[in-house]
C-alpha cells in the first residue's frame, strides 16, 4: 500500500494541490461560489434586477433642454406628514405561519449558474420557529370589525334586556319563591329597627344560605354563552357545528319550565337566582359580561374544527367487566378457573388471613340511595371557570352592590374573583353590564376589571385612541359618543337618584386607584402615564418634564414599576434597563407650519423646531419609493418646490408646538377692499381668520349677488379636499366688506325666489306641452271617426283591442307598463263608464 501511494503522488507531483484548511469546532459546511470569470465588471440593478455595465460613456451623448411646464390652474397643497399616519393604520393578529423552505436558490450575478444555500443546520440549531405570528390588517377590515362589533354589542343588550324582563315575571317568581324558607327571607329583608351594621350582617348571611340552598337544588345540563372569535376561513364557518349540549331556553316558555324543573345553563341559573331574590323583595340586578365579537389585533381566532367520526356504541359496564377477566385470564393462564392454584386468602402468607370475611360484590336487592342530580352538578366540558351572568344585591344599609355568583365561583362580595384571565379564550370581561328591575342599565365594568384602564379600556369600542378611519377624521370623538347613546337608551330618566350619584362616584374611585401598570406594552395609549417610545411621531414632551417613575424594561426580564424617580436603583436591585414614565398631561402635539396655519395660529419667528420627522415614501404604481412631495413619482426631491410660507420643502418636517405659535391676524379690510392672496381667495379654515371690518357669508350665490351688487368680495377657502397625498381647494362662500352683508343676504334670497319662479314656469310649460298634445290627439281621433256611426266605431275598437291595439288594459297589464310607443301615437286614457272623473285622476272624457 506504501508503494502504491508513493507511485500515485509521484505521478502528480506537477499538479500544486491547496492543503486542506483545518476546520474549528462547531464550524459547517461552507458553500463554495465559483465567481464568473469575466474581465468586464457588472453591477446590478437594484430596482430592476438587470446586470448593466458601470462604463458610463455612452450617456455623453445625451443631451437635454429645458422644458418650461404650464402655470398650474388649480390651488392644491400637499399633504403633511402629520395629516395622515399611514403606520398608525396597520394592525397586526396572531396567525400560524408555516416554516420557511430549508434551502434556497441564489441567482449568480452575471452568470447563469445558480447556487444551493442549505440553512437545514441552522434552522435546526436555532430550534423550532414559533407557530405564532402577526399578519398586517388593512383600514377596510379594521372598520369593518369595528362595525360588526357594534352591531353585535346591541344585539347582546337587547338579549340581556330580555332576559332581565323575563326575571320579573309573577309565574316564574312564584314557582321559585317556595325554595327559601321563611328564616331565610328574614334574612334577607331585615328589620328596620336594626342598626346599620346589623342590616348589613343579616343580608350577607341570608344571601349565603339562599345561595346553599340555590346551588344544592339548581342542576347544570347545558353550556351557556361563550366568547365569540373570528374565523380565519370561511370554509371554517360552513363546518362549524353547534355543540349538543348548548342552551335550550329560547322563548318565556322553556324559562318558566327551567324555573319548574331547575334544570339547565349557568346562565339560566344566574337569571333564575336573580328572579328568586327579587320574588322575596330583595332589590337585585342581572349583571352579564358581555361577549362581543373583538375589533382589536391579536384577539384569538376561532379554533379548527375536528372531523366528525363515526359515533361508536359504549360498552356497557358488564362488558368492560368481562374483557377486562378475559385479559387477565389470557395474561396470567396459572390464575384461571380450575387451576391448581392456592386459594387467594392462602396466598397472602398471614396466618389470620384465612380468617378474614370477604364482603360480596353482588348487588344486593335494595341498592343504597344513590346522591340526586342536583346535589351533584354536572360539569360541562370546555366552559371557563369564570361566569358570565351573576347578580348584584343592593346592601340598603350602606347603599352599595355586591356582587353575588351561586354556581360558578360560589362568592359573594368578591368582585375581583369574577374577571378571567387574559388566556382564557372562552371568556373575556369587556363590557359588565347590570340591569335592574326597572329595565334600566349601568357599565360595571370598572368595579370588575383589576386594570380597566391599561389593559380593558383598550379593547371597549369607548377607547379614545381607535385608530381613525377614511370616511371621518373624528371616529374616535364618535365611537364615544354613539356608546354614550346606546347606553342612554336603557339609562334612568332623570333626575338621577342618590343611589345613582354614590355608584357613579365610587367607579370613578376605582378607576382612580388602578395602581401603576408594571410592564411596557400597558403604557402604549395609557390615559395617564406615557413612555417616551411611545410616543407618537407628532407627540413630544414639554421642557422640563419630571419623571413619575421607572419601568424595567430588559430584554427578557419581568417589566417592574417604581413610585419615584429612583425606584428600583438600588445596590444589587437595578434593573439593567430603565425607562422613565412621564404624565400625559405633559405630551404636547406638535405640528407643522402648514397645519398650524389651518388651525388659526402661525408660528413666531425665530422658534426652533421642537422635533423633526423624516417624510414619509409613498408608493406609486410601479413600486418605487418617492418623498410626499414628489408628485411624478421618480423619488426624487424637488428642492425647487415651495410649501404655503415660502419656504423650500426639505427631507425633514420642522414641528412646533401650540406655544410656539399666536392667533392668526388677517389683513383688515380697508375702504371695502378685500386683501387677497395670491390665487385670488381667503384663508378661512376657522371663523377667527376671517379679516377685521369683513364678514364671511357661507352661500353659494354669495360671489353671484356680490357681484351683481358691484362690491370688492373673495371666494372663501375653507378646507383642502384630499385624495391621497395632493388636495384641492374648496371654496364655501365668499368673503365681503362687514357694511355689504345685508345687502349681499338680500340679493340671495332674490336669487332663490327668482329660480323658484323659473322653476314653476319650466312645469308650467311642459304641462302646457302635455295637454296640447292630449287635445292634438283627441281632434285627430274625433276628425277619423266622424261619418261612422257608434256600431262600426265599437266593432272597430274590438278588433283593436283583440289585436292588443290601443290603451285597454289587458289582463295582467298595468297601464304603467303600457308605453307612449305602444299607444300607437295616438292612444289616451278613457276612464270606465261607471268611474267618476274627480278632476285629480288625469282622465279624460270624450264627449
């Protein structure tokens, strides 16, 4: 073998040959790129993917001219980067993704052969990808989940109203009240002689015992109301099936037999206890947690649904029996019947264990009691541990709800016990509505949830920070405003009672004394503390602002708060990451000098940007990135483009805030002239724009009648009307001297009078033109039909109308589907014999 290898490396020895590389530990493969051997250098495109060559002497020969561009006929301005937040409108939702392909194809740059890039070993070292990510949802599906929770939320009110109107019903309530015995309703409706204290001890034990005594008789055989999620197919929603257990209790009928035969949901149960406590005289409210369709991203979706497979016959007992001794028969053959085997007392090797009775197995003839149903309640599989409807009870003593839930939590006064956590995808407390007696409502959800305002306010459709929509700049304001009606419609008249004002006054205490939240993602859109990340690209602190507090915010460690500047620093306890929480009331919006002009204030001179944002890209058709300002589209900035002061429209937007700027001061109007700016018009985008010594008339005719008048006017410009990125003036009225306004408003209503005049002479003459034609019509008939008599007349007419001639109405026809053409040019309305002509009817009679 030596020789061998001497003889082979011998023969190439003239071949240099590179010495292997030694390879270090943990090192892979490495993929090896034969690099094209060409002498030219080519780059590539990063737009168009195309190799071009870098010799640049062929583009000496182009030569260019300037082309002068027509004066533009239209006002427009450009939109600033603060009127429209283009990131702000996508949302993002936790969806499964599937992993990525292990290896991929890299084109060669210039050549035509193509590389293997193998990541299989990458992948596996850096373990199993996460299943969960987030997909982007657009503006239109937003609202779209915006609208659809809306509806959904009234069509929940109105079902909770039902059911609390079912409660006061005198049949049901006398089917329940026998339940309680008489202590119990003494219980709970104690004495008046009794002092405070004692009212108050004697309703909560009563309320204990008729909550025993409601949960030991009440069984559960039905799933009640769960969280509803969204489908991520909809082939998802056309194999959806209804479990079997679900509610059964439709009408007032199956709630009076579920009442008879305590039997049926938890929510039912809920209900029925809410009707037993208002039979004896207890003032209570129906309270449910309302389960909308969610509009926020990364709500859960809608789990997939199994294949449904064949249902299979359960065995019953005596067979699992007997498998099971057959098994251990087949396993063990030495214990089988007939065996020469030790009797079982024998084997257990004790002395006195021959002793021993062994008790029978055999049913015996009289079976024990077995435990009754309702003493055992059923469990339902899949529900969530936390309720959906329970009760409030009005402690008179105190005057205050408790909260009172018999079959899920079996608590009383707790109400932090009722609130589901986060992961519990079939139960979500958003809205906690209480309705009383009276059908009147109030939101409890604050008295319920731990952190209404940074984690349950988001998810309200009452949140003002929703992302605004196209169709209204105020979405927000009006989200607010329309729960404030719809909860209007079930509120008390007023004026409001005591028991209203304490309530409406301690919800408000409890939002109060929501403690600091203690990780970063609760601070995004908190109504009181703010981080500075997140802060908006218009939103900037005012100087000076003292931090409330730290929070931690390392990579990978749990977020904790502190109370003061310096919490949490302290020797061997510092976090390796703080971030300062500042107030709300210490963001300022900041704006352009375009956006503060429209609002009514300039910006003084010399004032230095608080903060300046880059522009934002927009797309255009062919995919290109292009600044806001760049009309054509090639991305590149126009430097010669000015904005509304003048100045020259750099990469950077200057803000400035509402401190920074003073009420703007129009020229005045001297002698009846009216300044105007360069295209022609006023700058009336607010009321206190308009110029001292005029007056803004907002009518159409307002240019017409000043004109007509002879005075000096201007169009009015009251707002820009976009459409993307560039908008068009809109002009609303005109802007004349304060003296010429009387005068202007009476030659409108000239104006309007004279159109209406026109107006009725135009119906005057086609009603003219209408009769002349019927009285043209009616000559010609009577001048064709003057020498026949009646007979040949009526047999003509006949034949007509059996050949579908004329106007008689057929069988069938209206006479609105009879058409002018169909009439022959010469047909006409003849009313019946038997038919009187009120003159209001259009008919005519031929005499």
């Amino acid at each position: 073998m030596l020789i061998e290898a001497r003889d082979e490396l011998t023969q190439n020895r003239d071949v240099p040959e590179r010495p292997l590389k030694r390879r270090r530990p943990g090192e892979g493969r490495r993929a090896q790129v034969e690099a094209p051997r060409d002498s030219a250098v080519r780059a590539t495109d990063s737009r168009t993917g195309l190799a071009t060559s870098l010799d640049a002497s062929q583009d000496d020969d182009v030569q260019f001219e300037d082309v002068v561009l027509p004066a533009p006929t239209v006002q427009t301005v450009l939109r600033d980067s603060d009127d429209d937040d283009e990131d702000d409108d996508i949302d993002f939702e936790d969806v499964a993704i599937e992993p990525a392909a292990s290896s991929a194809a890299v084109a060669g740059e210039g050549s035509s052969k193509a590389l293997n890039l193998d990541l299989s070993a990458h992948m596996a070292a850096a373990g199993p990808r996460r299943a969960d990510r987030r997909k982007a949802i657009n503006r239109e599906e937003r609202e779209h989940r915006v609208e659809t929770h809306k509806v959904h939320l009234v069509c929940l009110l109105a079902h909770v109203e039902l059911r609390n109107r079912w409660c006061n019903d005198a049949e049901v309530q006398d089917a329940l009240r026998p339940l309680l015995p008489q202590k119990t309703v003494s219980a709970l409706v104690p004495r008046a002689s009794l002092n405070q204290f004692g009212r108050s001890e004697s309703l909560k034990k009563g309320l204990q015992e008729a909550k025993e005594l409601f949960k030991r008789e009440f069984s559960i055989t039905e799933r009640g109301l769960w969280r509803a999620l969204w489908a991520e197919d909809e082939e998802e929603l056309k194999s959806y099936q209804l479990p079997d257990d679900m509610e059964s209790t439709l009408d007032k009928s199956d709630f009076l037999e579920a009442a008879k035969t305590m039997q049926g949901s938890r929510d039912v149960g809920a209900q029925l206890f809410c009707a037993l406590l208002r039979s004896v005289g207890v003032e209570a409210r129906l309270v449910c947690s309302l389960q909308p369709l969610p509009f926020v991203p990364g709500a859960p979706s809608m789990p997939k649904q199994r294949k449904a497979s064949t249902p299979q016959k359960q065995p019953s007992k005596a067979e699992l029996y007997a498998a099971a001794v057959a098994k251990h028969e087949t396993k063990f053959p030495e214990f089988q019947a007939g065996a020469t085997t030790p009797p079982p007392r024998q084997r257990l090797g004790h002395p006195l264990a021959t002793a021993y009775h062994i008790p029978s197995i055999i049913a015996p003839s009289h079976p024990p009691p077995q435990p009754s149903a309702s003493s055992t309640p059923r469990k339902i599989r899949g529900e969530s541990p936390f309720p959906v409807y329970w009760v409030e009870v009005l402690d008179v003593a105190h005057q205050k709800w408790h909260p009172v839930d018999p079959l899920v939590t079996h608590t009383q006064y707790k109400p932090r016990a009722l609130e589901p956590p986060a992961s519990d995808t079939l139960n979500n407390l958003t809205y906690a509505i209480a309705f009383a007696s009276d059908s009147s409502a109030v939101d409890v959800t604050r008295r319920y949830a731990k952190a209404y305002t940074s984690k349950t306010r988001k998810q309200r459709i009452d949140n003002n920070n929703l992302p605004q929509t196209t169709t209204n700049t105020n979405t927000n304001t009006n989200n607010t405003r329309w729960y404030r009606l719809l909860l209007t419609r079930y509120t008390r008249p007023p004026p409001p009672t005591d028991l209203d004002q304490i309530e409406r006054h301690e919800l408000a205490a409890e939002e109060a004394r929501e403690p600091m939240p203690r990780n970063v993602a609760d601070f995004k859109d908190h109504p009181v503390y703010a981080l500075e990340r997140h802060l908006r690209r218009h939103e900037v602190l005012v100087p000076g602002a003292q931090p409330s507090g730290t929070v931690s915010a390392g990579t990978g460690a749990r977020a904790r708060a502190g109370l003061g500047a310096g919490a949490g620093a302290g020797v061997g306890a510092a976090p390796s990451r703080l971030e300062r929480i500042y107030r709300r009331r210490d963001v300022r919006m900041a704006r352009t000098k375009d956006k503060w002009f429209r609002l009514g204030r300039v910006v003084r001179e010399g004032e230095e940007a608080v903060k300046s944002i880059p522009r934002r890209k927009r797309r255009t058709r062919r995919g290109v990135g292009s600044d806001d300002d760049d009309e054509k589209g090639d991305g590149d900035d126009d430097q010669d483009r000015v904005g509304l002061f003048g100045d020259a429209v750099p990469g950077y937007v200057p803000l400035y805030t509402e401190e920074q700027t003073d009420a703007y001061v129009a020229q005045p109007v001297v002698g009846g002239r009216v300044p105007k700016n360069k295209f022609g018009n006023v700058e009336v985008y607010v009321p206190s724009m308009v110029p001292r010594g005029g007056v803004h008339i907002g009518h159409k005719r307002a240019a017409q009648a000043a004109f007509i008048l002879g005075v000096d006017y201007a169009p009015a410009l009251t707002r820009f009307e976009f459409r993307g990125r560039q908008g068009t003036a809109v002009l609303n009225g005109a802007v004349v001297a304060e003296e010429a306004g009387e005068a202007i408003w009476a030659v409108i209503q000239g104006l309007g009078d004279l159109e209406a005049e026109e107006e009725q002479e135009r119906r005057s003459r086609r009603a003219l033109r209408m009769w002349s034609r019927f009285l043209k019509e009616l000559r010609i008939r009577e001048r064709i039909w003057a020498g026949v008599d009646a007979e040949a007349e009526a047999e003509a007419e006949g034949e007509a109308e059996g050949k579908g001639k004329g106007v008689v109405q057929e069988e069938g026809v209206e006479m609105g589907d009879v058409s002018e053409d169909d009439m022959g040019g010469g047909g006409f309305f003849v009313p019946d014999e038997d038919e009187e002509d009120d003159g209001g009817r259009g008919g005519f009679i031929v005499g």
